[in-house]
C-alpha cells in the first residue's frame, strides 16, 4: 500500500468531490466539510459518477437516480429493500494542508 498526494485541501470545496484518476482507477474524493473521504467513483446501481453527486453530511446521492452512498461505510440505499454491494472505501489522509489517497 502507499500513500499519493492528491491536491491541496482548498482545492475541494465543502461539501464537494472531485475525480481523482490514478491509472485506470477513478476515485471520488469528497469534502464533507468536515473531513475528506473517498470511494470508487462508479455508483453500483448503473454506474452513475459519484464525485458529481449531491455531498450532505457523510452521504452522496448519485446524480443518475438518487441511490445514496455513505462515505464512511462505502453502503448503498436508496430507502427500499434493493440490496447493491458496498462501494469500495480508500483510506485518506490530510497533513499541512495536502489530502494523501491510498491506494493498493
């Protein structure tokens, strides 16, 4: 595992994701405002781009057809029984001011 400088955390405004391309990789990297988190960026339902979803609290809503996702556990609801797997989770980082991603 290591860990890759992504961006100045001013970069990414709160409650905001941005795309993060690291090889064939695409990550969505959120600003709760609170802290950064950061999950695959391909909602599980139909492949919606999560970094330019609807960011309140800990959640994202994909911006195809309003599952949501929690940043923090990488689950998926929509408030019916429709069970989708988890998007996976990275592990970020902040320190002096630069958000680090780590990958595998």
């Amino acid at each position: 595992m290591s860990w890759i400088q992504i961006t100045e955390t001013e970069n990414i405004p709160p409650r905001e994701g941005r795309t993060v391309k690291i090889g064939e990789l695409s990550i969505a990297l959120f600003n709760t405002g609170e802290k950064f988190l950061a999950v695959e960026n391909r909602c599980p339902h139909k492949g919606g781009p999560l970094a330019d979803g609807i960011v309140g609290g800990t959640t994202v809503t994909c911006p195809l057809h309003n599952w949501r996702i929690c940043l923090e556990t990488g689950e998926v609801s929509k408030g019916c029984d429709a069970q989708l797997p988890p998007v996976t989770q990275f592990p970020v980082r902040v320190e002096e001011g630069l958000i680090y991603l780590q990958t595998a």
